[in-house]
C-alpha cells in the first residue's frame, strides 16, 4: 500500500471510451486513442516521450492493460515517464460498453503509513474463526465500484461458511490473480463500517490449505485492511457483495485511516453524454 509504486502514488486516472481518439491528458505526453479495443499511444513528434519497456517509441504503440510492478501480473510491459509509472486498465460501465483507464504513479507522492494515520485494534485469537470452504467455477462478476458509473470485474471462486454468536454466515469469495496463483479474498463490511472501520468495507486474505486449492479452514479477521479507496481518490474498490454485509461488530483487523479522501469522480459520465 504505501510503497514507492503502491496505491498511494496514484496521482490520476483518466478515462477512455472505444471512439476516442487523439486524447490528451495532463500530465503525459502524446496524444491517446482506443482501436480495435486497444489503447494506443502515438508518441510527440518531438520532446518528452514514454518509455514503453525501455525503448522510446517512435510511433503509435498499444499500452496493454495490467498492474504495475508492485503488484504485476499478466503481459503488461512497464511504462514510464520519468519516474512516473503508467498503466491502463480495463473496466466496464452500467450498460456494459467497454471503457479504458489509464493511470500515473509517482513514487514521490507516495504517503508514508504514519501519515495516513493507520491503527488497529490488538489481535485477538477469538477472532481467528473456523469455517469451511465451498469452490464455485470461477465466475466474472461485473461489480458496482466506488467509482459512479464504473463497474470491475470480480472473479468469484466459492464461499466460506462459518459461525459467530450462534449464527451461520457465507462470504463470497473473490479469487485475486497474483504472481503466485489465486488468492482467496473476502470483502467485508460490518457494524464498525464507517464510524470505526473503512466505511467501504475490509478485505481478508484467506488462505488455502491443501496443494488442490480446495480446502479453507479458517478466517483470520485481525488481518482484515482497507481497500485502496480508503487511501486515494484514482482506484475503482469493488463494493461490497450483498452477501458479505455483516450485521455484528468485528472488532478486529485495521481502523479507519485518520486520513480522509475526499471523494470525486475521475469518470464523467454525464459529462461525457452531453458532450
């Protein structure tokens, strides 16, 4: 989260739709477009440029979605300017249509973990709960975003059941690709959600315990974190699944952060109608 490429250095987000063309933004050179649902850069004739996996280009080249190097996957190459790294994404809207984001991180505005102000409560083991893990085929579901409008894809793995004060609760889990294969994820929200706790909710890393990744047996809720959303305004955070609202106090994991982001929408969508 808070290292030299993490969530913090974002320090924008812009947007593309599949008829744009020759787009410019402000703090990157040459001009952006989308063709054939590829985002394309087409280099300045002159001055400043990309750095597109160490060479600069000399003409249009397509940025292909993925993570940066902090939390890399996928066939994205790196992308800089200067010091600042640049990657695209890939989202959808409400009415389905494709859109393409293209973010800046810059290592120098990255927020230390003190001033954000990040505290938890002390770990306690009542909260380390056994449960059992039930796999699903993996499923993409397109999931409504901090960002009006925006909608990212949720690939969902299975649920995990397991019991507090005498009651049985089912999270879905999402399957997060990383270097190292399918992390199970479960995005929470409960009582402590907003006044105590990140109002958008927590995430879990569970873990599986056999080499078949089908077996689960156990949620740690002390290591539950905020989402990204809690620390920068140029992310699209999931909303929690309906299935995943608690209604009982988990008094575990981080607090909220003492520092506040001021939500607004880097996707115009109306904007974008009327124009």
């Amino acid at each position: 989260m808070f290292r030299p490429y993490g969530w913090t250095a974002l320090v924008a987000q812009y947007w593309l739709e599949a008829s744009d063309r020759d787009v410019r933004f402000d703090l990157l050179p040459g001009t952006w477009s989308v063709e054939d649902g590829k985002v394309m850069y087409t280099p300045p004739a002159s001055g400043p440029n990309l750095s597109v996996n160490g060479e600069y280009p000399a003409g249009p080249v397509e940025i292909v979605p993925g993570r940066n190097q902090t939390y890399g996957h996928g066939d994205s190459e790196p992308v800089y300017f200067g010091v600042m790294e640049v990657e695209t994404l890939l989202r959808t809207t409400h009415e389905g249509k494709p859109i393409y984001g293209v973010r800046v991180r810059d290592p120098r505005e990255a927020t230390r973990a003190e001033d954000a102000g990040v505290t938890a409560f002390n770990y306690d083991p009542a909260w380390r709960i056994p449960g059992f893990y039930t796999p699903s085929e993996l499923t993409a579901f397109e999931a409504d975003t901090v960002e009006v409008g925006v909608r990212e894809s949720t690939p969902r793995i299975g649920t995990f059941t397991f019991e507090h004060a005498g009651k049985s609760y089912s999270l879905v889990l999402i399957g997060k690709e990383t270097p190292n294969g399918i992390q199970p994820v479960a995005h929470i929200r409960d009582r402590t959600s907003g006044p105590v706790t990140y109002g958008a909710g927590r995430v879990v890393e569970l873990h599986f315990t056999d080499d078949t990744m089908s077996r689960i047996d156990w949620i740690d809720f002390n290591y539950a974190v905020a989402l990204p959303c809690a620390f920068t305004n140029f992310v699209t955070c999931p909303v929690a699944p309906a299935e995943n609202q608690l209604d009982f106090e988990v008094l575990a994991g981080e607090k909220r952060p003492v520092q506040d982001i001021a939500r607004t929408m880097t996707y115009q969508a109306e904007a974008r109608r009327a124009s």
